[in-house]
C-alpha cells in the first residue's frame, strides 16, 4: 500500500506544491480577494463560523486534479469524464459559493444533468442488485434511475455535514482508505491510482480546515466530492461483483443517513426539507461542548473529533467482518443508524436543558 501511495506522490509532486502553495495564499490574502471581487458575506442560518472564511476548497482540488488528468500528467478516462460531467453542478455550485442565492430545484437539475452526462460519456455500467436471491433485478431504467437517486443524496449529504472543521474532508478519507483497504483486500489495483491522488489532495486540505480552520470546502466542494466518490464506489462495486452490494451502502451510509434523516425529521414536524436548520447532529453536539469550550475554533475542531464514530465507521468495520458475508454488512448498517438515532435523541435532549 505505501509503495503506491508514494508513487502516486512523487508522479504528481510538482501539483501538489503548487496546490498547497495557493491554499496558502488564499488563506492569507482572502480578505483583499474577498474585497476586489466585491463578494457576498456568507450568513445562512448553518452558518458556524464568525469569521469570513473562503469557500474555495473544493474549487481549488478541482482545478489541480484537471492539470492532474488533462494535461498528460496521468491520463485516465474515468477520472477524465468524471472532472467533465461533473461541470454542469460545478457551475451552479461556485454561484451558490459566491452569491447564495441559487435555488434547491437549479442545484437538483444540475445534478442529474452532470450523472447523465457521465453515463453517456463513460458508457457506465451498474452494479446488479440482487436481494438475498429474491428479487434479482435486470431493468436498466430502474439502475439508472436508482443510482441517480443514490448519487443525489450522496452529494447532498456531503454538502449537508460540510459545517464543522474537518467533518467531511474525514468523511471522505474514511471512504477513500475503505475502498483502497477493500482494493487490497481483492487485489484489485484498477482504480487506486485515482483513489491515492484523491486522497492526497483531501490531506493536504485538511491541514488549513481542520488544523487552522482558514479554509472551507464549499458547496463546489462538497457536491464535487460526492459526485466523485458515489461514482468511484460504484466502478469499484462493478468491477469486483464478488462483494455484496450492501457494502457500498455501509461505505457512504453518514452523509446518506444524515440527509435521510434530516428530510423526514423536517416533514415530520412539518417544515420544508430543504429548508436549512441548526438541528442536525453535529450542530446539536457542537452546541454541548461549547457549554465546556468557550473557544469558537478549538470547539469546532473537538466536536469533529467527537463524531468520529460515525465517519470512521465504515473503514473500522469493513477492517474486522467478513466482507463478503451480506447479513454482517446489514447488521453494520442496522448498528450505525441505531449509534446515530441514540445519540441525536441524547444531545437534542441535552441541547433543550442547557
């Protein structure tokens, strides 16, 4: 594992300096930035930070991974079609950055135009869906329909946890190490060149989100990550059709079960699912540790780590089940939903007596 790790590394060095290098810039000189561009002060209700932070992470990954894929640094058709077809949500996502003023149905439609038109550019196969040997379903409308479904709510979920420092830029690392973890597992190298140069731009990041908390994702971030990673997990899941499908349920289940949850509590109490709000998990156990944490930043960062079972998850499972037993893979499923549903009733209890 850490020969291809360090492959990867040294193929791509020179990108991942100069990668660093304008995160380090944007973060010292964002006020200037923010000012010449004349942009729109971030303050949505989520909004958790004071300070006027750059949304540009996942912008910034984007753009080094096209020098990565389109200028013979590594040529590679999947990842190429992925960076093409993801445009369409890409735009609508840097409006929304700058400007926050982008409707729910827009970001939607952008959505299943960027999935469409990687299934017409990669000709893309899905993973068969077969129930316990009961239901083995052969329909192409329903795969597509189905995997679209699935890769929406992905990349709203993601977007939905993008609130703490680091909540989602380890999410994602936790999906990427699964995958790679499971790849070994099979010895089955197809797609790890993609998953390592992925992963190495995330670490990068994580170090001025999550250590200094001078740079955030961004809706560009958090919808271009979850289109890239639900499709990475579904190639994967094509290619080696000995692992049961379950198993890419487990591997993106926090950002999916939190989306999920979140729209059925909302129409529960009678609000609308795309309207934004302060209680979901991490906001609720964030506000118990700033009860003991008078400091915005150090309070940010301890509550990512307090959450760390629920991103951790699925790389901690996969690594001590058999992984190829579908009924363990559900019982994983079944034992992360109940952690999370136990644990949103505790801290909503918490939050209301405090």
């Amino acid at each position: 594992m850490s020969s291809f790790f360090i492959d990867s590394f040294l193929f791509n060095k020179y990108v991942y300096l100069i990668f660093s290098f304008t995160l380090l810039l944007v973060s010292l000189f964002w006020n200037q930035i923010f000012g010449i561009l004349n942009l729109k002060k971030y303050n949505a209700i989520q909004k958790i930070h004071e300070n006027e932070t750059p949304r540009l992470g996942g912008f910034l990954i984007y753009v080094s991974l096209f020098f990565v894929y389109f200028f013979d640094i590594q040529n590679e058709q999947f990842m190429n079609a992925i960076l093409i077809s993801s445009l369409p949500t890409m735009v609508i996502a840097v409006k929304e950055d700058f400007y926050h003023n982008t409707s729910p149905t827009l970001r939607l439609l952008s959505m299943f135009l960027s999935i469409f038109i990687f299934i017409y550019i990669f000709k893309l196969d899905f993973p068969s869906i077969d129930i316990f040997n009961i239901f083995n379903i052969k329909s192409n409308i329903f795969y597509m329909l189905f995997y679209s479904f699935s890769i929406i709510v992905f990349m709203n979920g993601c977007n939905l946890i993008d609130g703490l420092n680091g909540l989602l830029g380890f999410s994602l690392v936790s999906q990427l190490l699964t995958l790679i973890f499971l790849s070994f597992n099979i010895e089955s190298y197809s797609l790890l060149p993609a998953l390592y140069v992925v992963l190495i731009f995330l670490l990068i990041f994580l170090i001025f989100n999550f250590i200094f908390g001078k740079l955030f994702m961004g809706d560009f971030g958090a919808y271009f990550f979850g289109f890239l990673i639900s499709i990475l997990t579904i190639q994967f899941f094509n290619e080696n059709s000995n692992y049961p499908t379950w198993l890419a349920v487990l591997i993106l289940i926090y950002p999916c079960f939190e989306l999920l949850f979140s729209f059925f509590r909302k129409k529960y109490i009678g609000i609308s699912p795309f309207e934004p709000d302060q209680y979901h998990l991490h906001y609720l156990m964030l506000r118990v540790v700033r009860q003991s944490i008078s400091s915005p930043f150090v309070s940010n960062s301890v509550t990512t780590i307090a959450l760390i079972i629920f991103w951790i998850f699925p790389f901690i499972f996969v690594s001590i089940v058999n992984v190829y037993n579908a009924y363990l893979i559900i019982l994983g499923i079944v034992i992360f939903c109940l952690i999370y549903l136990i644990a949103y009733l505790i801290f909503k209890k918490i939050t209301f007596l405090v």
